[in-house]
C-alpha cells in the first residue's frame, strides 16, 4: 500500500480491510450493495494508515466525509441532506467529485464536498450512472445549499 496515498471507503468498506471471518458481513436483503461489516471503524483506519497514506477518507453517507490524515488530524466535509431514493452509483459519484477536486488541487474538505454534492445528486434519482452530474450541476447544487 505504500504507493497509495489517498485510500476512499464507505465504513464497511473501511472495516472490510480487517474481515478475517465471512461472517462479519451482514448482507441487505433488499440492497445488495448495501452490505454491513461488523468491526471497529477506527481501529480500520489506523491501521490503513499505517500502511503509508497521508489521508484516509471515510465516506459517511447523509452525514458527508471525514478525512484522516496520517498526522492524527480529522478534517469533517458536512453532507448534503436529500431525499435518498437509490444507493446505487452514489460512491462512484463521490469519487469523481473528489478526485476533480484532488487533481485541481483543492483542500480535502472541499474536494469532500464537491463529492458529497455528486453523491447527494444521484441519490436522489431512480439510476445511476445515466444520473452523474456535470462539474456544472454539481457547483450548482452545492450553491443552492450553502456552497462548498
């Protein structure tokens, strides 16, 4: 891992770096894309960390992102509360958003809340990938609600 420097994962995603017993897994009879993992979120972290990332960062869902950095530091990047219709597509929105904000070189928490808003965007439609935001929409949204 020490090529990675920014490692992106929901919680369970985050826990799922520890699974040692299948049985950790809760799977969602009705999402199956929604998956839980039992363990500790924080301990996950450290030890990603200590693998060499500067920055681990959690997406926490309707309650935005957290960025870990190496340092100890927490940085919070606030969510955009919708109305969540479809799971499906919201992480790889994230992403994008993020890493657009990442390459343009953007601080983490705005980089965060530009993914949080493409995140939030498609969640809020029956789809997923014919429902990405443009750069456009997404500044838009987030404008609509108090900006990045």
């Amino acid at each position: 891992m020490s090529n990675v420097e920014i490692v992106l994962g929901t919680e369970d995603e985050i826990k799922a770096t520890l699974l040692d017993d299948a049985r950790q897994i809760e799977m969602n009879a009705s999402q199956v894309s929604d998956a839980h993992v039992a363990g500790e979120t924080t301990r996950a972290i450290e030890n990603l960390l200590s693998h060499g990332p500067r920055a681990v960062l959690e997406k926490r869902g309707a309650r935005g992102a957290r960025v870990h950095l190496a340092s100890g530091e927490k940085m919070d990047a606030p969510g955009f509360p919708v109305e969540v219709y479809n799971i499906l597509g919201a992480g790889d929105a994230f992403a994008a958003g993020f890493i657009y904000g990442i390459v343009h070189e953007w601080d983490f928490v705005r980089a965060a809340r530009l993914g949080n808003a493409c995140g939030a965007i498609v969640v809020t439609k029956h789809g997923c990938a014919n429902f990405m935001p443009t750069f456009q929409e997404a500044m838009m949204f987030a404008k609509e609600r108090g900006g990045l």
